[in-house]
C-alpha cells in the first residue's frame, strides 16, 4: 500500500482547523459549562531523532496515539503515544498507526521490507500482532479490537477490500464495484456495523453513496442524499450505527 503522507498531513491541518473552527465559539462562552485544554504538538518535546509527531486517534483516558518521523524518511517510521505531556515510541520499524481504541489498542500497519508493501497490524504496548495478508492496513478499530482493513485489489483493477477481522477470523469482507476509494470515509463501530463510501456508481450517473452494513452483512444499505442533492459521503460513525453523511 502507498501511503501519500502530504496529503495525510494536510488532511490533518485541515481537521485541525475545523476543530479550532468549532471550539472558538463556545470558549468564548462559558455558559455551556464546557472546558478544553489546548496542546500544541509542534511545542511538545520529541523522541531523540524525530522531527514531527503526526496524530490519529485518542483514547478514553486521554492518550494520543500517532506517528513520528524522522528527518530523513518520506514514509513514517515509528508508532508512538503522547501522555502526560511526553512522546513515547511504542514501535520501531515503519509504523503507521491512524486508528486506536478506548482500551489503548492502536490499529496500523508495519512496512515488510521483504514484499516492499504494508502488512496491517495490531500494537498492545511492547506486543504487535500482525494480521496475515499480503498488503493492507487497519483503517477503524472497535474496543473489542474488531479491526477494519483495507486491501488493494488482488487483481490490480483498482476495486479495493474493505473487511473486517477479529481473534483470526474474517468476519465481513467488501469489495468495492469501482477504481475510486477514500479510506477516510470508513469505519467500525462497537456493534460491528461497518459504514464507508462508493465512488463513480454508474447506477446514480457516476455520484457516490454512503453506505451501511449490519450484522450480519447481509443486507447493505445505501444512504441516498438529500432531496435535489445527487451525492452522499459517509465521515463517520457512532455506537448507536449513526452515520455521519455529507450530502451535495
């Protein structure tokens, strides 16, 4: 799996912004009762021979679980978890961990220097549990450590798999009916209900639809937009299966 970390990275500034964008508003006004607290990562202290700690995922307690790279790689290398305001290396090796869940478990994949391609992978503190495949990568990881992979498509035609797995089995799998993908757009809730994105759907004149699946997998559902809108984008879900769905 390629992994483009420019468009990671500005993805990230992005989500920052629009945090910030969010948050303004109600600091300004203490009547809602709530309280934050602003941690900038550029100003935190790094591991020695790092440069940037990108991140991707918090837990309950308040961990942030990311990447950190180092000056001289264009890929990231190493898993790493901010706490008490220190940066601590989880992992060596090509690690890159954009997903982590209530219980620490962080969600990522390891570089195979033998394949040249990222095998997706489970980290539990000093443990790291990879998953057998040959490319993929966690993309959404539940508390009962159901993981979301992505896969390339085995027969290079661009349809990429989405399929999940949990004590060594395969519990879903999806492969998708175009070439266009957009790994942000899925994910996994605590109930196993899967939600994600289709591009280029000739059906709908080449729009895209969210879409949902419920155990037990049988039965997708297409989350269609708005009246007089043609697209529908899935951002996100919650415990209850919620979609978070972008119509235009």
């Amino acid at each position: 799996m390629k992994i483009n970390t420019a468009k990671i990275r500005s993805l990230v500034c992005v989500l920052m912004l629009m945090l910030g964008l969010w948050t303004l508003p109600t600091q300004a006004d203490q009547s809602y009762g709530y309280h934050y607290h602003y941690t900038s990562f550029s100003e935190v202290p790094l591991p020695p021979g790092f440069v940037e700690f990108q991140p991707g995922a918090i837990d309950d307690m308040g961990r942030v679980y990311g990447t950190v790279f180092n000056a001289n790689a264009s890929f990231p290398h190493y898993a790493a978890v901010y706490e008490n305001d220190v940066i601590r290396v989880l992992q060596p090796g090509e690690i890159f961990a954009p997903s982590a869940n209530a219980r620490g478990t962080v969600g990522g994949s390891v570089f195979d220097s033998q394949t040249g391609t990222y095998q997706a992978a489970l980290f539990r503190g000093d443990q790291v549990d990879t998953i057998p495949s040959t490319d993929s990568s966690v993309q959404s990881l539940n508390d009962s450590d159901t993981a979301l992979l992505w896969s390339p498509d085995p027969s290079g035609q661009s349809r990429n798999i989405y399929w999940l797995y949990n004590k060594g089995k395969t519990i879903f799998s999806f492969q998708l009916p175009t070439g266009a993908d957009c790994w942000l757009c899925w994910g996994v809730n605590n109930q196993g209900i899967v939600s994600g994105t289709l591009f280029s759907l000739p059906d709908f004149n080449d729009a895209s639809r969210a879409i949902r699946f419920i155990p037990p997998y049988d039965n997708p559902q297409l989350l269609d937009p708005l009246p007089g809108d043609i697209s529908s984008n899935s951002y996100g879900i919650n415990s209850s299966g919620n979609v978070l769905v972008q119509t235009t």
